[in-house]
C-alpha cells in the first residue's frame, strides 16, 4: 500500500483507509460553503502542528486576510505558522490586499494581463523548496475563469499545474467550485486529471441542512464508498457515518 499523507480530520483518514497517498493531487470538488476552504487550511495546520510537514496555501480566490481571519475561530493561526517558517502563504488573489505583499511586477495576480500560470508554478514551487512543504493546497482553480475565455487555455494550465504539482512530491488539494451540486469541478477535465476527487455536499433533509463529503476517486488505495456525514464545530470539521433516513 502506498505511503499515506494523514489529513488530521476526525474520522477523513479511517475512511481514506490511512490517509491521502503520499505525493498526489486531489480535487476538493464542492459549491459555495460548502466548507473547501476549511477543510484545506484544516489540512495544512495539522501538517504543520501535528505531524511535523510544512506547507504551502496559495489563494486564487478569497485574500490571505481573510483566509487568516476565518480559520482563527478554529484555532489555527496561520500568521503564526509562517513566521515560524511551517506554512507559506502565496496570495495570486484578484482581490489581493494584504499590505504585507510588496507587489512586484512578476507577482502573478489573477485577472491581470501579466499573470502566466508558468509565473504561479514557478513561485508556488520556490515555496515549496523554502519551507520543504510536503503539503500544498490550492483555493481554487475557479478563478482561471478571470484569465481566460476560452475553455482550451484554461484545461492546458490546469493541465500544467497537475503535471508540475506531481513533481513536487508534495500531496496536493485543489479545490474548484462546482456549480451544480453532482457536478464534478467546472472545466470537465478536473476529474481525470487529478489522481483522487473529493466531493463536498450541502443536503436538505426535510426541515433540516447536513453536510456531506464523499470519496469519489481516489488512485492507489481503498476508501468507503459511501457518503459521510461532515460536521463544522469550534475546531474544524469532522467526518463519521451518516444517521440512517427516518
Ligand atoms: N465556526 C463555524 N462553525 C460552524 N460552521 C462554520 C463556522 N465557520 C464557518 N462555518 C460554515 O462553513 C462555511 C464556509 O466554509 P468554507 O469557507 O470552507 O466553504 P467553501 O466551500 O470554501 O466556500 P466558497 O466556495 O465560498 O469558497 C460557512 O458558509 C458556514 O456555513
Ligand atoms: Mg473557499
């Protein structure tokens, strides 16, 4: 069985049957709220305070500051983390704001006529050797909207950024907004590309909400094929069986 990158979520890596495979890239396909964001930053944090990896967050979408205010309430203080050198922040947001980015002309910002994913990678992997992360999340890859028209650019970046994440050895999430709830990502490609996808559900039943998250494929190991109940408390997610339908 190949050697397994442990995500920490209560009850995730029982039914990963050990964890994520160590080195892959995993899709966190889910719609708004549907809890992508945190279950990444759940994952990098454990990393860094429970099992010794460093990692890398790279945010396409919401800015780092707000990335850093939202998973404090979770105890997780990501500003800690990088100054000690355990978590590195890469902010390609179109939204970017955080006073502490000296801009330089180079820095890929999504949206503007510079921005390369060559640029992105480049940068994402001088942080990976800086911190010798073995973890990376990506949130999200919807964003490549902004940067291109066309369906065809955008399937040969992510293309790209799959193949050079590889090379990384780090074990990777990527998240993408679908925008149905049975959708798999929104560029059609994400699913074959990647080497595991992970399905984040938000269900009516009768009067009530629940979350779930399900392992659609996941390359080099077994896992449970059912969909789990997940459940967002004081610190993080967690993952157990969902209560049979009354
Ligand atoms: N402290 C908390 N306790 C319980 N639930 C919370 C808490 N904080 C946030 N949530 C829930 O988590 C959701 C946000 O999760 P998250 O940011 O991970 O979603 P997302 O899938 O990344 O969404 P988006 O597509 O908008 O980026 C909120 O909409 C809320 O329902
Ligand atoms: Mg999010």
């Amino acid at each position: 069985m190949a050697e397994k990158t442990k995500s920490g979520v209560p009850g995730l890596d029982e039914a990963l049957h050990g964890g994520f495979p160590k080195g892959s890239v995993i899709l966190i396909s889910g719609g708004p709220g549907t809890g992508k964001s945190i279950l990444m930053n759940q994952f990098l944090a454990n990393g860094a305070s429970q099992f010794k990896e460093p990692g890398v967050l790279v945010s396409m979408e919401e800015t780092l500051t707000s990335t850093i205010r939202n998973m404090k309430q979770f105890g997780w203080d990501l500003q800690e983390l990088m100054d000690k050198g355990l978590i590195a922040l890469v902010d390609a947001s179109p939204m970017i704001q955080n006073e502490r980015v000296v801009l330089k002309p180079e820095h890929p910002v999504l949206g503007r006529e510079e921005f390369t994913m060559e640029s992105l990678l480049s940068l994402i992997h001088r942080e990976i050797r800086r911190v010798k992360a073995k973890r990376v999340a990506i949130d999200s890859i919807s964003t490549l909207t902004l940067q291109h028209k066309d369906l065809f650019r955008i399937r040969h970046d992510l293309l790209n950024m799959v193949r050079s994440l590889r090379m990384s050895q780090a074990t990777c999430l990527v998240a993408v907004e679908s925008p149905t709830g049975d959708s798999i990502g929104r560029f059609d490609v994400e699913g074959f590309l990647m080497d595991g996808v992970i399905m984040m559900k938000l269900m009516s039943q009768g009067t009530v909400r629940i979350r779930t998250i399900e392992i659609g494929k996941m390359r080099g190991t077994s896992h449970q094929m059912n969909p789990l109940l997940l459940i967002i408390g004081e610190k993080g997610m967690q993952v157990s069986d969902l209560p049979p339908i009354q």
